[in-house]
C-alpha cells in the first residue's frame, strides 16, 4: 500500500498537478498579504482632520497666480500659489463644504461635479490690487486652467467661482463629504482632502 502511494505521488508531481495546487496556495496566501499591506497603508494615514469649515486670519493680500492639484498615497492636493511680496503674510482663508456653490458678487449657482463641494475663499484675488492687470486666466464657471483631475481617487471638479473685493471664490468637487485640511506655507494655500475616512481609524 506504501508503495502504491508512493507511485500515484511520483505520478502526480511528473503531471505537475501537485505544483498546482502549492501555486494556488501560494497566490492566496499573497493575496492576503496584499490585503493586509493595504489596511497598515490606511491605517498609516493617520488622517484627523474633519469636515467642519476651517479658517485662517492671514494678513496678506498678494494676488493669485496659479492654481495646481497633486495625488498622494492618503489625499488628492490643490496648492494655490500666491505671489510673493512686502509686507509678507499667509493670505486669510474660508473653506466648508456647501450643498451649491454660489458665485460671490452676482449669486448666480455654478455647478461643480461630485459628490460634495469644497467653498475656497482666500484673500488672494486674481488680479494685481495696485494695477488691476489679471494675475490667473480663472473665468467664472469655468474649469480651472491647466488643471486635469482625470485618475484622482477624491477629486471630481475644480470651478472658478469669482474674484471678489479683494478675494478669489474657487469650488472643488469631491467625491463625498471627506476630511480636509488647509495648510499656509507663505506663499501657497494649501487644500488637502483625504480619500477615504476610513484611514481616520
């Protein structure tokens, strides 16, 4: 009977069936660690942020002068450059998220694709406030310039809204009510938002 086993073993693993079957069970075992690599990768986000609006004080007023968005392992970033200048100051800020966007000024609706909509109003207009030259080609309703959110987990949208008394009004579509943060580094604004708040755990 030893033998007979022994034979049909030999027989098997000549066929390669045996290897089969190691190769399936080594597949599931890597899937698995995939998966596990995934959820240490949330988890590492560490995101805390919230949904609540969020404001900053600045006391600068230097216009803007682009606009650009970036994808990284937790968040999709939109950056607002700002130009630099005397006095120095981070530009004040208002960003929450709102059921339409509504142009500053005229409060005609703009439609912003997604699932939510991110309001920015930062006191950078987009135009200089001492020659009145245009500083960003934004225009009202449209998509932002040079902007392309194709392949971005969060980002949906991004809208000109307005450049208002001194402000300019910017709507960014997500793909749901999710965490952001707003960071002020001198000359940019900084927009984070997270793609899942899931990694808030």
């Amino acid at each position: 009977m030893r033998h007979t086993r022994l034979l049909v073993i030999a027989v098997l693993t000549s066929a390669g069936l045996l290897t089969t079957v190691s190769a399936g069970t080594a597949a599931a075992a890597g899937t698995a660690a995939a998966a596990s690599h995934r959820t240490a990768a949330a988890a590492s986000c560490g995101v805390t942020w919230g949904s609540l609006p969020k404001t900053g004080t600045g006391g600068g007023n230097h216009p803007l002068t682009n606009v650009r968005t970036g994808r990284h392992d937790c968040f999709d970033r939109m950056v607002l450059d700002i130009r630099p200048g005397t006095p120095a100051g981070s530009a004040s800020y208002h960003v929450r998220y709102v059921d339409k966007l509504y142009q500053d000024g005229s409060g005609r609706p703009i439609e912003v694709a997604g699932g939510a909509v991110l309001e920015i109003v930062a006191s950078a207009p987009s135009y200089d406030p001492e020659t009145f030259e245009p500083t960003y080609a934004g225009r009202a309703g449209k998509a932002l310039p040079g902007v392309n959110l194709t392949g971005y987990k969060t980002f949906r949208d991004a809208r000109f809204g307005a450049s208002y008394e001194g402000t300019t009004q910017l709507g960014l579509g997500t793909r749901a009510r999710l965490p952001f943060r707003v960071l002020e580094l001198g000359d940019r604004l900084v927009v984070d938002v997270a793609h899942t708040w899931a990694s808030s755990r």
